[in-house]
C-alpha cells in the first residue's frame, strides 16, 4: 500500500470526497500496551468520528481557529508540550464542545480481552476496526457512510500497518460484511485536519476508561456509542441511527443474555496494576453478553480466522443435527449457512478491490 504525503495525499482526499455519497469517518485509536509502566490491564480502543459531508470543510477550518496553529496531538497539548498547559487543557474541552455540536455520531469500540500473543495488538486492532466498521458504515440513515479516513500508522513502527488495514476491509466486502463500496484511506493528520477531531475523541475516552476522568469526554458523551469489539454489543449510548442490537441471528448454542449500560460517572484515579472504574464496568458488562453469530463470523473474517469460521461451522452443523433431531426447523439455518460459507470463501480467494464510492449494492450478509 503506497503512502501519499502532501499535494498528492490531499488531492486523493478531495477527489474521495467528491464520490463519496454520505458523510466521512474519521478514525484514530488510543491504547494500553501490555507490560505497560502503570502494571494496568491492557486494552484497544478505537474512535470514529463521523462529520456530514457539506461540513467537512465549515468543521476543519473552526478546528484550526480554536486551535491556533497548524499542528495539533491533544495528548502533546494536555502535557503541556505545545505550551501552557492552563491554555490548551481548557482548549480540549472547547474543542470537544464544538465537535458534538457539529458532528453526526461517534462510535468507539473497546477490546478489552488481548491474548497473550497478540503482543504488537495487531488482532485487538482489526477486531476493533471490524466492530467500527460494520457498525459506522450500516449506519441507518439515507446517506450512510462510505468513506473512512484512519490516521496513517507509521511505517517504521508499524511496519505493513496500514496495508492491513486495508486488507480487514477488503476481506470484510468479499464476505459481504461490509458494503461493496465502502472506501477506507489512510493518511497523517499534517494532511488532513479532520483528523484531529478522532484524535481528541480517543484521546478523551482513554482517559475515561483508564483513570475514570469523565471530565473530558462528557461533552462528546451524549453523541457517542460504546462497542465492545468482541460482542458487538453496546455498553454505552444508543444512537437511533445505528444498527441496534435485536433478534438477528442469534448464538447457537446457549441462551442470550443481557444487562443493562455500564459506564461509571465518577472522577477516580486509579493506578497500579487496578482496573479504573470505567474500564471495570465496560469489561463486566461485556462478560454478561455474547455476541450475535454474525459479529462473532465478522471477527472471523476480520482478523483472517479460518479456524475461527470453521469452529463456528462446526457449532451450527450441531446444533441443526440436534434440532433435526428433535424434528425442528431451526429458524434463519439458511441465511447462517449462506453466511459462513461467503466467510469461508472470502479467506480463501485473493481480495477484490472496492467498487467506486457511489455503487449501491445490497450487501448480502446479515445485518444488525
């Protein structure tokens, strides 16, 4: 996957923009690495922020105003490293008052479960991009995204990132998880201002989650939905818009169960190797889930599982035996099966490329 800077980056944006037909998400990520020097449980958590297409221009220059330059990282600002801090820490809040006037939704999607391999996160990574982008892009409205911007990872830390990106995407569309014509482009905020807006809804829910410090991300509350990657399920806000969990298609085995949001509201700092109270209650109320079948098939798909989609395959085939056995004819059989086998299919055949924005096809798998 080639990087564009500069002229050439920002000439590819405006002729994306130009195609897409609805609004454009914008995505960075905030994370607690495992081994990290607070002795904290890790976890990946990743926003996205969605602007209307005939603001992008209104929201990127307002972005500048506030800020005052040409350069923005909250983290560098609320540290004081690009000046003082009794200015720029009260900027992040402006900041995040302006954004949930203008912007249409926020979804930020948490994994809290990192395996023990997964040292570089890479599959806590693509869990929440899968998660983010079946909810951001299945949005109900008339003009549902199609566009989604993440900020370009660099390529000496990172190396190959951005090219899996884009290969969760392309997996995702050849399964029929995602839209044909979802677009994904990645590129450094020095390009593309809108960005920083993502940057700051991470930045503020980091710290809700890891230090119960609400102060930052309350203005963006109201506008925002909690996912947990694994479930699919949210754990905080409803957005009418965005798909809402319902009957689906349901697990397979085992009885759905369900609990009510779990956000904690109070300041309380909580360091050495304790779960902050937010992360605690996010983390219980996914316990107390268990994911829709076809979430559980995206994350398949999503971090290039083919023992995962067999092992659901292998569930369902027990589960038909068994309600054939008990002459029943399990509701939905045929859509799962049309699923799993576009799952399995997609992780075996080389990816195709999206379609130009602006194609509409159905999309053919299950959606919430």
């Amino acid at each position: 996957m080639r990087s564009l800077r500069g002229r050439a980056a920002q000439e590819r944006l405006q002729t994306l923009y130009a195609r897409t037909p609805g609004p454009v998400v914008f995505v960075d990520e905030s994370v607690r690495a495992p081994g990290n020097s607070y002795g904290e449980p890790p976890f990946y958590t990743m926003s996205g922020v969605t602007v209307p297409k005939d603001s992008l221009d209104i929201v990127r220059k307002e972005l500048e105003r506030i800020v005052g330059a040409n350069y923005w990282h909250t983290t560098e600002a609320y540290n004081g490293k690009l000046g003082p801090v009794e200015e720029l820490r009260p900027r992040i809040l402006e900041l995040n008052e302006y954004l949930a006037r203008v912007v249409d939704f926020t979804i930020v999607t948490v994994q809290t479960e990192i395996s023990t391999g997964d040292h570089a996160l890479q599959k806590a990574r693509e869990e929440c991009i899968t998660t983010l982008a079946r909810a951001a892009t299945s949005s109900r409205r008339d003009d549902p995204p199609r566009l989604m911007v993440f900020e370009q990872l660099k390529e000496d830390a990172y190396p190959g990132g951005n090219a899996r990106d884009h290969e969760v995407f392309a997996r995702l569309r050849n399964a029929g998880l995602l839209h044909r014509s979802v677009v994904i482009e990645s590129i450094s905020p020095w390009d593309e201002k809108l960005l920083w807006a993502a940057d700051l809804s991470s930045w503020s829910f980091y710290h809700q989650l890891a230090r119960s410090e609400s102060t930052w991300f309350k203005p963006l509350a109201p506008v925002t939905t909690v996912l947990h990657a694994r479930t699919g399920l949210a754990v905080k806000g409803s957005d009418p818009h965005l798909p809402q969990q319902g009957p689906g298609v349901q697990p397979t085995v085992g009885a759905q169960r369900g609990g009510g949001p779990a956000v904690a509201s109070e300041s309380r700092l909580v360091h050495q190797g304790k779960e902050s109270q937010v992360l605690h209650a996010v983390r219980t109320e996914a316990d107390s889930q268990r994911p829709a079948l076809d979430h559980s098939v995206s994350l398949g798909v999503g971090t290039n599982s083919p023992k995962s989609i067999e092992a659901i395959k292998e569930r369902f085939d027990w589960y038909l035996n068994a309600q054939r056995s008990q002459r029943s004819n399990p509701e939905a059989s045929e859509h799962i099966k049309q699923l799993l086998e576009q799952a399995r299919q997609a992780l075996r055949k080389p990816q195709r490329p999206p379609e130009p924005p602006g194609a509409r096809p159905e999309i053919t798998g299950p959606q919430r």
